[in-house]
C-alpha cells in the first residue's frame, strides 16, 4: 500500500509537469503583411494593414494612430482626411511576449496639374464677403453678380469695401511655387502724381484634404509693411448695419470707433448680401494708413507685397499688376512656411483709412493670373 501510495505521488507529479510543459505559452509568433516602415498614401486613398501569424496561433493586436489606439483586430484600414506625416504603431502580443512594427506614412497634398487646356485665369469665385463700402450693393462694383465677371477676365472689377472685405477665388489647376512671383492680382490704383492705393493683402491655401474647398488653413503672403512696428497683426473690426442709407458705425479690438461715412444717403453701404444682417466682423493684418490730405487726397503704395498698389517695387507702371511670390508665405504665428502648390487665394482690404470726399479706403479687385502660365 505504501509502495502503490509513492507511485500514485509520483504519476501525479510527473502529469503536472509535463502538461505545464505542453501548455506553456510563448511569444507570439507573427509578421507584418506589410514590412515596409515608410509609405505613401493619398488623401482619401486607403490603406491596408494587417499582420498574420506564423504558426496558426492567435495574439492580441492594438494599433496606434499618432499615440491614439485605433484598433484592436488583426488589421488596420487606415483613410486619411488631409494631408500630412502619420505614425502608426502596432503590437501583437500575449502573456509570454510581443512584437512590434512602426509605419511613418507620408500623405502628399493633392495637386491638380497643369494641361495644354489649363488656364491662368481665375476659374472660380468661392467667395464674396465685403466689408460696408461705398460702392456695396451697387451692381456693376458691390455684387455677388459682379464677383463672379472676375472668371476667365482682368477686365471687371470688384470692390471689397472697407477694412476686411474680402473674395476667395481659384485656378483650374494648383499653382506652382516656382522661383520668383507666382500670382498676378490686378487692381485699379493711380500712381504720381495724384497716387492713390487701396492696398489688398493676399493670403493662399493648400487644398490638403482634397475636397475642392478653401477650408484649409490660410497663409498670408507677407509684405514689404510685414515686420513693421506700425502693423497690427491680429486686428478685429465689427460694423453695424444701419439697415438705412446712412453711416455705418463699427468698433474694433484696439478701443477705436467710427463710421463708414456715407454722407450722400445713396443706399445703405451695409452689405444687404451678407449672411448677418446685424453685424459682421473681419479679422487679419492691419496696414497704417498712408493718407495725405494736404491738398490734393492722395494714399500712398506701399513697396512690395500687397495688391491694388501702385508699388515701385513690383514696377507697376510698366507691369499693370501687383506680382506674388508663394515664397513670401507665413503662419499666424509669423513662421515662414514652405509650400509647393497653393489652390486658393484671398484678398482682403488691409487699411482701415477715410478718405473724407473720396470715401473708405476699399481695395479693388479686376482678376488674377497664374504667372507660371503664358
């Protein structure tokens, strides 16, 4: 009996051990379908991802996208929104161990290029959205209608009103940051004697989640004034609608107030087109006046940089045009940017100036070019 009771002890032991044995779990045993680290995607484009195991085993899966965990199964389908450099990291894993791949995917912005039939018009107008002014709601210069003669033409214009007013228009293609200026904008000013400029600021946009769109982020193209002490970045402007022929009243975020000074009671300069019939604000880069009222009302160029100027340095006597370089482009933060197309542009009026008898500084707008193009 006591012999039987050692051999049954021992048995016993013995299963124990070797079903420990059998059942032991080891470290996963399994590899990337893609073993790549870098790829290229596409805006809306996807991607497939996956592991798969090498022994028939099953492990645990967690994927990263940028430091979120997006996935827990076996793939991962990954369909980027906009344009950009994505990291995506996986782990399969047990109790025993795991493995791990990194992906750096790069997603170009999409860019629609140039044909034999492209042209270096403005090919649509997304946008018309003046500030009040006097010529707004006049039909042939202060009209959604005549926004849209800017298409296929230098030879309509457009006024964008007082300070803020602005229009957003695109090519039929996405322009090309080549060496040297890139865009042409023209505008109406005079130059000496008599010189008068209402001076536009031009901002630019990458079309970076392919919708066809301008609601990327926005680009100022800095200027000759740019760095400037007498320049107020980040200004802010509201003006009231009389909702009468009458002045105009705004206040900005500087403690000024005043009016859009509409002395002859024509029409109401308040755009009676804009989504807001109260109120409507602007933000962007405040230019200093460069009025002159001592005799003759003159407002002078600035040198380089802004449109609707009669700048010497852009040679706007001989040119007709104030030129961009998509080079000049920087950040809300004032960081130089580097882009290699832009689909977008905007003009805005950058001066908030009365001119007593001749009314509100309000860049004109008569159309654009892409220079690239002849």
């Amino acid at each position: 009996m006591k012999i039987n009771n050692y051999l049954v002890a021992v048995l016993m032991v013995a299963t124990l051990f070797f079903g420990c044995k059998k059942d032991e779990e080891t470290a996963p045993n399994g590899k990337m379908g893609i073993t790549e680290n870098s790829l290229t995607g596409k805006v809306n484009a996807k991607t497939e991802l996956y592991a798969v195991s090498n022994d028939g085993r099953g492990f645990q899966h967690e994927w990263k996208l940028d430091g979120k965990v997006v996935s827990t199964a076996y793939n991962f389908t990954f369909t980027p929104t906009t344009s950009g450099t994505y990291i995506i990291e996986y782990k399969g894993y047990n109790g025993a161990g795991s493995f791990e791949h990194t992906y750096t995917i790069n997603v170009p912005v999409p860019v629609i290029g140039v044909t034999p039939t492209s042209s270096k018009f403005i090919s649509k107008i997304f946008e018309y959205a003046p500030a009040p002014g006097q010529h707004i709601n006049n039909a042939s210069l202060g009209s959604p209608e005549q926004a849209q003669k800017l298409v296929g033409s230098i030879n309509n214009m457009v006024s964008l009103g007082g300070f803020g007013g602005y229009i957003v228009f695109g090519f039929d293609h996405s322009v090309v940051n080549q060496n040297g200026a890139d865009l042409a904008i023209y505008g109406n000013p005079f130059g000496p004697p008599y010189a008068f400029a209402e001076p536009g600021i031009v901002m630019v946009s990458q079309d970076k989640n392919g919708n066809g769109l301008p609601d990327d982020e926005w680009f100022e193209l800095a200027g000759s004034e740019y760095e400037k002490t007498t320049t107020i970045k980040n200004y802010e402007i509201t003006y009231i609608n009389p909702k009468a022929a009458a002045n105009v009243a705004w206040t900005d975020n500087q403690g000024n107030s005043g009016v859009v000074n509409n002395s002859e009671k024509r029409i109401n300069f308040y755009p009676l087109f804009a989504s807001n019939q109260d109120k409507i604000t602007f933000k962007g880069t405040l230019l200093p006046s460069t009025l002159n009222t001592s005799g003759i009302v003159t407002n002078a160029a600035f040198d380089w940089g802004y449109t609707d100027s009669y700048s010497t340095g852009d040679d706007y006597k001989t040119k007709l045009y104030n030129s961009f370089d998509i080079a000049w482009a920087v950040d809300g933060a004032g960081k130089k940017v580097s882009l290699s197309t832009i689909d977008f542009v905007k003009v805005y009026t950058a001066q908030n100036v009365n001119a007593g008898i001749l009314g509100e500084i309000s860049t004109d707008v008569k159309g654009a070019t892409d220079l690239n193009i002849k």
